[in-house]
C-alpha cells in the first residue's frame, strides 16, 4: 500500500512538475521578486530615475538639459519591449525570427543618440577651452610688456 | 510557467512605464531642454520638434499595429518607407545640432 502510495505520487510529481521545473519556479519567482523590488525603490526615490534622459552636467556644475535622442531610445527601447511581450504572452514563446527592421531602428535611435552625444561633447569641449584661452589672453593683456619668458618665470617662482 | 513569466515581464514593464510616466508628469525626471537648442538661448529647434512628433507617431502606429496581429509567430514589420523617415528625421535633427555648433565655434 505504502509503496503503490509512493508511486502514484511520483507520477502524479511527474506530471505536475518534475525538479527542473521546481528550480524553474524558484527563478520565476525570485525574478518577479527582484522586479518588484527594483519597482519599490523607483517609486520611493532610492533609485534616481531624475538623469534618465537628461545630458551629462556641464563643466560649470549646471545640470544638463534633457536629451531628445535619449528620449526617443527610452521610446523605442519601450516599444519594442512591449511588442515581445505582447508576442510571448500570446504565442507562449519567444518569436522565432526578429524582423531585421527592427534591428534597423534601433541601429538609427542608438547611432543618433552616439552621434548626438558626440557633438554635444565637442561642443562642450571646444567652448571649455576657449573659455580657458580667453582667460589666458586676458591675463597676458593686464600685463603689457613683459616677454612671455619672463612671465612663464614669474609664474614659476 | 511561461504564464507566470509572462505576468511577471508585463506587470515589470508596465510599472517601469507608468512610473516613467508619472515621473516626467511631476517633473522628477527633467524634461527642461528637450525642444530646445543647446545654445543657452532656450531657443526650440524645429529640427527636435519634427523628430519628437515623427518617434511618438511611430509608437503609437506600431503598437497599434501588434494588438491588431493575427499571427503572432513574429514581430510585424516595418516599411522600409518608414524606415527611411525616421532615419531622414534623425538626420534632419543631427545636421542642425552641427549645423549649430558649427555656427557657435568661433572661426579661427
């Protein structure tokens, strides 16, 4: 009796869920866990989301504007999330191909984000040393006659 | 499990999204600058305006475009017409940005 018992509940484990599938459960659920974690400390501010598309701060400590090349990667990044969940929660896998247009659009939203950033970099750049080749000029003027030798001497000692 | 997977993924990144969204309603994520030139002006530049209308444009089509899918085997896909107008779109919005820091920089 105890051992017919003891088979029909290994079957029974069989087909329910085997071991593979228990360890799977634990991932899911640890997983959702870590989600909604991550969801807590958003909301409550402990993980700043306030910089998520806004430009690095500038050299003069001003925080930088919001960044519009950010702004549409965050939507695409949204939108092609979505549109997988939305396949695997029908289909109940993920989808066999992905369209290489898709690959196509996130190549045109992070290489203008990189371009974007890149130019807003060389500017920032360019206009921080024009700045310090101005003070130089400047100072270099309030100290008419002296040769640059002597200056550099000066500044030396 | 692959339910349960597929809760967990929605519920995740329908709370990322709605709190992205409350986020930049409340101001907390900065949105100042978004439209604007980056020139200390505050002036908006046409060039962001026309790309943030074609990208909202775009998400709202296709997402309309994956609820409305019959067969699910895949993702559906994009025109290479619309491809083309957000790549011109994006470029339209990069040649201003030089355009711009070109015209900034002093000529030496």
């Amino acid at each position: 009796m105890g051992a017919e018992a003891q088979q029909v509940g290994q079957q029974v484990a069989q087909q329910v869920c085997n071991l593979p599938c228990v360890y799977g459960y634990i991932i899911a659920v640890f997983l959702g866990l870590l989600a909604l974690a991550i969801l807590y400390r958003i909301s409550k501010g402990e993980i700043d989301l306030s910089g998520l598309i806004s430009e690095p701060t500038t050299p003069d400590g001003k925080p930088g504007d919001a960044s519009l090349s950010r702004f549409q990667f965050l939507i695409f990044t949204f939108v092609i999330a979505f549109s997988l969940l939305i396949v695997i929660a029908k289909k109940g896998e993920f989808p066999s191909t992905i369209p290489d247009a898709i690959w196509a659009l996130l190549g045109i939203s992070g290489g203008s984000y990189v371009v974007s950033k890149g130019v807003q970099t060389n500017r920032d750049t360019s206009l921080a040393k024009l700045a310090i080749l101005g003070q130089q000029q400047q100072q270099q003027q309030q100290q008419p006659g002296q040769q640059p030798g002597q200056q550099q001497g000066q500044q030396q000692s | 499990m692959v339910t349960l997977l597929a809760w967990e993924m929605g519920l995740f990144l329908g709370g990322l999204a709605a709190i992205v969204f409350y986020q930049m309603l409340t101001g907390r994520i900065n949105l100042q600058g978004l439209l604007w030139e980056k020139n200390g002006a505050a002036d908006y530049s046409w060039g962001r305006v026309q790309l943030l209308f074609f990208t909202v444009i775009f998400a709202i089509i296709y997402i309309g475009k994956v609820m409305q899918m019959q067969d699910f085997n895949q993702l559906p896909e994009i025109r290479p017409e619309v491809l083309a107008l957000l790549g011109g779109s994006n470029l339209a919005y990069l040649g201003q940005k030089m355009y711009n820091l070109l015209r900034e920089l002093p000529k030496v």
